[in-house]
C-alpha cells in the first residue's frame, strides 16, 4: 500500500506547488501598477512638471502600487500637438495642453482665446467653474480627452526682435502663432503674416527670421529662453492662456470608479497648485529675463484693444456669437 501512495502523493504534491506558483504570479499580475506616461514639454522644475508631481504623489499615497506614473520633461515625447496626438492613439495617457491647441480637435474652444475677453484670473476661474465649463469637459470627452480641470498659464504678451507699441506696428512682419485658427485670424487682421510654428521650434524660427515676433506668457518666455533672440516684450495682456489637464478618455474609461474618483480629487487638489505657481512665476520670469538684457515696453492699450475689438464682431459666429461672448465679460 505504501508504495502505491507514494506516487500519489508525489503528484499531489507537485500539482499544489503548481496551482501556488499559478496564484502568486496572478497575483502578481494583479497587482503589478498600471503604467501612467506624462507628457511635458517644459523642464522638471517648472510648473507644467510640478503639478504631475503633486497628482502622482497623491494617487501613489491613495492608491498604493496600483499606478507606475512616469513624468516624461523637456518635450521628450514632442510638442503639444504631437503630444495630444500621442494621446489619441493612447501611447501618451496624460498631459498639460492650451485650450487653442485643442481647437484642432474641439474649434469651439477658441472662444476662450478672444482677445480682451477675460478680466483676470479671478474671472477665468469663476467661469470655467460653471456650466461652461462642464460643457466642455463634455465636448473634449467626444474627441478622446477626459479634462480633469482647467489650468491659467497666464496672459499673454508680445516678444520681438524690434520693440513693437502700437497694432499698426505688427503689419507686413512675420508672426509665429499658435495653431488655431482663431489666432491666425486675429493677428492677418491686423496686418501681420501668421506662420504655425510648433513651440518646441519656435526660437529657432524666431534666431533664423523665419518668423520676427510672436505672442507668449511671461514664464514661457523665460523658460524658453526666447529672450534671446526676441529681446523685447510689450506688455499687452491682450489674451489669457488657459489650458487643461487632461488623461486619454480610453485610459480613463479602463479605470475603476474607486481610481477615477481618486485622479479626479488628484487633480482638484494639483490644478489650484499649478496656478499659485504659474502666477508667482510670471513676474520673477519677466525679472529673470530683464536681467538678462530682455526690455519691457509699455504699450498703448487702449490702441490694441479697439485694434481687436472688430475682431470681436468677425469673428463671434465660429465661437457661439457675440452674445456668447458678452455673457463671459459679464460673469462676475
């Protein structure tokens, strides 16, 4: 008897060893992290890297090991375009965007690019709060990306190789815009030749005179060191630069509703964060880059802003309508 349950018992043996080694590498399987790749087109120590930081640390500490989240810096993966590109087809799953780059895929967002539109961040935050904002979350959703929230990156200014005061001054020069519609429309109107150039090309284009000036925040002038070859600033604020946080809609709808509820608080938390940190680091930029030798000119703004105001009129049916428009100034 004993020598027949030898053989018996060898294999039971065996078949238990087996069936662990099968659970403890399902196991593993499970509970190996989900990889999470970011995208930034900006250096570690700036804003645009930092608020991924803050989300990373705080899915790490609500969902431990559940999440490998890789912060990939300095326009490794692209610029923005080929970056949102990148998270359509889902090899990129989150990532910091301007609103205009988005209009390639939602056009209905360059209303928020209108010029003179927005009275400060106070007001921009109000507004994207509301049902506006809600219903673009909705229109971005359709077109793969799920926004977690909407971010400032600040108002815009202009920077170029010769000091430029008034509108009349942009006409017949070369200008490197965003590629949005919205913006080649505004700036043709008053004169100037726009050219679509991708950022992460821009101070190439800008050293070589494939383009004279351009319009940029004060932080990106700084941190791209475009003061280098476009020494000049003039202070117009004629456009607020908003953006969104957003993840790949595919990788967000593979999430469990525990893990979206946790991105989303992730990101509530890191947004208010990012634009503390853009604020304060527009006005040490500009310092920054006024040491280096960059001039600021004081520009005539009431000049610019009637110079824009006609655009207004053109341009309102692509954005919702003139009443559309108003009804953002409005919002108190």
């Amino acid at each position: 008897m004993h020598s027949m349950k030898t053989p018996f018992i060898r294999h039971a043996a065996l078949a238990a060893v087996a069936a662990f080694g099968l659970a403890a590498a399902t196991s593993a399987w499970a509970q190996s992290p989900k990889p999470l790749t970011v995208s930034v087109i900006y250096g570690p120590e700036k804003p645009q890297s930092k608020v991924w930081y803050r989300f990373r640390d705080i899915v790490n500490e609500k969902l431990p090991g559940q999440f490998e989240v890789k912060v990939v810096t300095d326009g490794a993966l692209g610029g923005e375009k080929e970056t949102t590109e990148g998270i359509r087809l889902g090899s990129i799953h989150g990532a910091l965007s301007t609103l205009a780059n988005l209009t390639t895929w939602v056009p209905e967002g360059a209303l928020f690019d209108m010029p003179f539109m927005f009275r400060d961040a106070a007001h921009i935050e109000k507004t994207m709060a509301g049902p506006i904002g809600d219903e673009f979350k909705a229109l971005y959703a359709e077109q793969g990306f799920k926004v977690l929230g909407f971010i400032i990156y600040g108002s815009r200014h202009v920077i170029s190789k010769e000091p430029i005061r008034v509108p009349a001054d942009v006409d017949g020069k070369k200008m490197r815009v965003l590629q949005s519609p919205l913006h080649i429309d505004l700036w043709s109107s008053l004169g100037a030749n726009p050219t679509p150039v991708p950022i992460t090309e821009a101070y190439n284009a800008l050293q070589t005179g494939v383009v004279d000036y351009m319009d940029m925040t004060k932080s990106g002038y700084h941190a791209l060191k475009l003061f280098e070859v476009v020494p000049f600033l003039t202070e117009t604020n004629h456009i607020w630069s908003l953006g969104a946080m957003y993840l790949s809609q595919s990788y967000w709808e593979g999430l469990s509703e525990e893990q979206q509820a946790i991105m989303q608080a992730a990101a509530d938390e890191a947004i208010p964060y990012f634009n503390e940190l853009a604020a304060a680091e527009q006005d040490s930029s500009l310092a920054q880059t006024v040491e280096a030798g960059a001039e600021v000119v004081q520009p005539d703004i009431a000049a610019w802003q009637d110079a824009m105001a006609s655009f207004w009129e053109s341009y309102a049916d692509k954005v919702g309508g003139i009443e559309r428009i108003k009804s953002i100034v409005a919002i108190e």
